[in-house]
C-alpha cells in the first residue's frame, strides 16, 4: 500500500519504518525542514534502539520517503496517518493546533477517496472535528474516512513493540476504512479490535492512565514497606503472579515520567472534567507520584544530614533506559530540587549527555560514571541502564568521598554493596 505519515516525531518515524518494512511504500512528513534534510541522508533525530538501521535498509529499497509537503502526501498516497505531536498547555490539555492544522491541509488538498488515520493521542471526540475539519475544507466534496488507530510503543522497544503488539486498536465508521487498515495490518500477528472512532480514543488514554495507576499503586505500597521493613520486590513479586493482576509495570521507582503518561495523565483529568466527571482516582495517582518524587529527595538529605554544600553524583537523565529522551525525567526534576539546595551535581548518561548538555549549564556532565563517583558524597542510580549495573563497585567505594548510594530502580543488589562497605538505600526494600 501507499501510505504517509504526518509527523516525524519518535511515533511518526516508528510506525513509518515499520510500515515500510512490511513492504509498503511510505511517505514521512514534517514541517521542520531541517528534520526532513538530515532524514533524506538517514541521519535519525532520536535515538530508538534498531530505528536507523530500519530507516537506511528502507530507503535503500525505495520504500521509504521524506518530505515536507503535505500535498504530496495526499496526491499520492491512499491512507494518510496523523502522527504530529499533541504538547500540553498550561492547564494540561492537550494543545490540538498541529492536527487542525493538518486536518485543514489534507482537505485542502484532496483530489480523490482518503483514509485519514489518527495516529496521536488525543482526546475522545478528537475524530469528529477531524471529519469537520476536512468537510469544511473540502471543497470538491470527495469522498474521505477517518479512523482512529492508537499506538501502544514504549520508547526504548518501539520497533519491538510495533511487530508484536499486545493488540491492533482500529477505530472506524465505514467498511472501506476497516477493510483498509486490516489490509495493512494483515502481516502483523496479534488480536485485532474493531470499534467506533470514540472508544479507540478512549483506549489509549484509558491504557496510558491505568499504567500510570499501576506504578502509583506499586509506589504506594513502597512507601508502607519502607515503614515496616518488608521488602517491595517480594510484595510485586506475590501480587504480580496474580494472573488478574499481572506481574509488568509493578517496579517501584522514582516516579514515572516521560513524554507519555504524565502529559496523557493530564489531558485525561482535564477531559473527564470537561466532561463533567471528576477523575478523583487520577488526581490522586498523579499526586502519589509527585510525592514519590519528593521521598526521593529525602532521601538523599536524611542520609547526609547537612546537604548544603555536598557533591551529588547523579547516574542517569533519561526517563528510562534506551532511549536518549530526557523530557518529563524525574531525574532532570530531582537536579532541579536539588540545585535549590546549593548542592553541587554531576551526572552521566549513556545516551542522554547531547540533549541534557543543551539544557545543563551549571552541573558537572562527566565522561563515564567513575568519573560522577570521584568526591561525591552521594551516588543517586537514576536510570536502569545495564551500563551502571555491573560497574567496578570497589572502585567507586575507594574514590567517592562517602559510600552511599541511593538506588532509585531497585537494580542494585544491596547486600554486595553493603558486604564492601557502602551504604544503601533502595525504594521500599
Ligand atoms: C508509554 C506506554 O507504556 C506505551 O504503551 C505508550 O504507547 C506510550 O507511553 C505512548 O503513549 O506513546 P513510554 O512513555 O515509552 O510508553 O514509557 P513506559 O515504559 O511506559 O515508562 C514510563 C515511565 O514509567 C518511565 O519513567 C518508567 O521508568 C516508569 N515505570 C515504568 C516505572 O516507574 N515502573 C514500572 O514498573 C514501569
């Protein structure tokens, strides 16, 4: 099939190397030209683990495209995917400029049938201004579909996760429009579910918000282990062989963050309230991880009695492992609380040291993690990156100023550390 993608962000560029390699021809759209130039020499913006190698191997066969003409898109290709990003405004909603704005375009630009497909997360009636949207522009009258087609990837896997997912999600009002995306999902195994336009809204916000429940809940209950002495990972461990429950996103931490389940966690509490209903449980989840964060802070002053003054070494800036995305980190947060502090900082990260250089004027960015540990007071495990789980501990007792560390991913293991002396603290363990 011919298909473009509207939006060369992290899911834009996935989903359209995705869809490449499974043989179809793709079109990559975005109005950053700069974006669109590097893309045409394969230079990929982000880095998502397989995502380049993908790119070159596609556009080497002549499947994969890059432009920055939405009107090419629509001339020629027959399903047009919206992919462009959804930021938060200051009061948590969802800023839907750039898909009005595209909507807008694709109509203008319309010469024969199209399926437009909502590839962002947005909110539930999201689908129906896009079909206004287009029938207003659309001059001529010709004939087009939209459908809702939301996306599950976790950065760090996407290209994993877009092979094998859990569920396809397709959202229709027409027959042509199902038949359509079962086509192009056809090579994909995994259970298809086919709803109207509104419910496949509402799955993704739903997902990303109980996913966010789910960490709140598991970091809750941290909280009481850390107050009894019982030990979280044996308490996820008995929850999590609960079929029911499950055993995935029960890793207690610092908090989630990302460009994900914050921002979706905000728009679902401002769209339930505009609708009417007071989404307690969420204001509550978000609350929890707000705090969560703060005990993490804590931590580090309870354990070093005078902070002031002190060298923090800080492992880790991006969200999460395998990915080089530092937005919404609660490491780059907690560096901030921090600084209030008049604590000095160093950091390191494997991937993330060129998007937190271009944010991080006043702390240290070092080399490699020795090079974080030597003086510090303090050595705070942001991240869980292989990389820091199999450091030389013995080294880093012998240049660090004092041995403590603060595990914030519970991805050490305390009693060798302990046995060389440090000293340790975990999340609820
Ligand atoms: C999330 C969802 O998992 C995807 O299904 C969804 O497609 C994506 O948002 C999206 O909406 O685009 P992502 O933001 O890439 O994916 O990352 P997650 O793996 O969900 O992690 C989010 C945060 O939760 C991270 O900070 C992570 O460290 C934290 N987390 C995750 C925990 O603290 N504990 C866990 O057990 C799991």
């Amino acid at each position: 099939m011919r298909i473009s993608i509207i939006g060369a962000g992290h899911v834009g560029l996935v989903t359209g190397a995705c869809f490449a390699d499974l043989g179809n021809t793709v079109l990559c759209v975005d109005n950053d030209l700069r974006k669109i130039r590097k893309l045409k020499r394969n230079i990929v913006p982000i880095y998502e683990p397989g995502l380049e190698e993908l790119i070159k191997k596609n556009t080497k066969k002549k499947r994969l495209y890059f432009s920055s003409s939405i009107k090419e898109a629509v001339g020629k290709t027959e399903v047009i995917f919206i992919a462009v990003g959804t930021p938060a405004l200051q009061n948590g909603e969802p800023d839907l400029t750039g898909i009005e704005n595209v909507a807008t375009q694709i109509a203008k630009n319309l010469k024969n049938y199209r399926l437009i497909v909502e590839k962002s997360t947005v909110p539930v009636e999201t689908g129906e201004w896009v079909k206004r949207t287009i029938e207003r522009n659309n001059h001529f009258k010709i004939d087009f579909d939209v459908a809702s087609n939301p996306e599950f990837l976790r950065e760090g896997s996407a290209i994993y996760d877009f092979m094998h997912p859990d569920r396809i999600v397709i959202g229709v009002e027409s027959e042509r429009a199902k038949n359509i995306l079962l086509k192009l999902y056809q090579p994909i195994k995994a259970p298809i579910l086919i709803t109207d336009i509104k419910s496949a809204e509402l799955i993704k916000h739903a997902s990303n918000s109980f996913l966010a429940t789910k960490i709140s809940f598991i970091n809750a209950i941290a909280q009481i282990c850390e107050k009894t002495g019982a030990n979280i990972l044996k308490v996820a461990e008995g929850i999590g062989l609960d079929k029911r429950i499950g055993k995935d996103f029960l890793n207690a931490g610092v908090g989630y963050g990302g460009a994900c389940l914050p921002k979706d966690l905000d728009a679902f509490i401002s769209i339930a309230d505009k609708l009417g209903y007071n989404f307690e449980l969420l204001k509550v989840v978000k609350k929890i991880n707000e705090e969560q964060k703060k005990s993490i802070v804590k931590k580090i002053s309870d354990s070093l009695w005078i902070i002031k003054g002190k060298t923090i070494g800080v492992l880790g800036l991006t969200f999460k492992p395998n990915t080089d995305d530092i937005r919404n980190s609660v490491s780059l947060e907690i560096i901030a609380e921090l600084k209030k502090e008049s604590v000095s900082i160093k950091a390191y990260d494997p991937w993330g040291m060129p998007n937190a250089k271009k944010i991080f004027k006043d702390i240290k960015l070092c080399l490699n993690p020795y090079e974080v540990a030597r003086n510090s007071d303090c050595l705070l495990f942001m991240t869980e990156w292989d990389e820091f789980k199999n450091l030389d501990f013995s080294k880093i007792k012998r240049i660090m100023k004092q041995p403590l560390i603060i595990d914030g991913r519970n991805m050490l293991e305390p009693e060798k550390l302990i046995s060389l002396g440090f000293r340790y603290i975990g999340v609820g363990r």
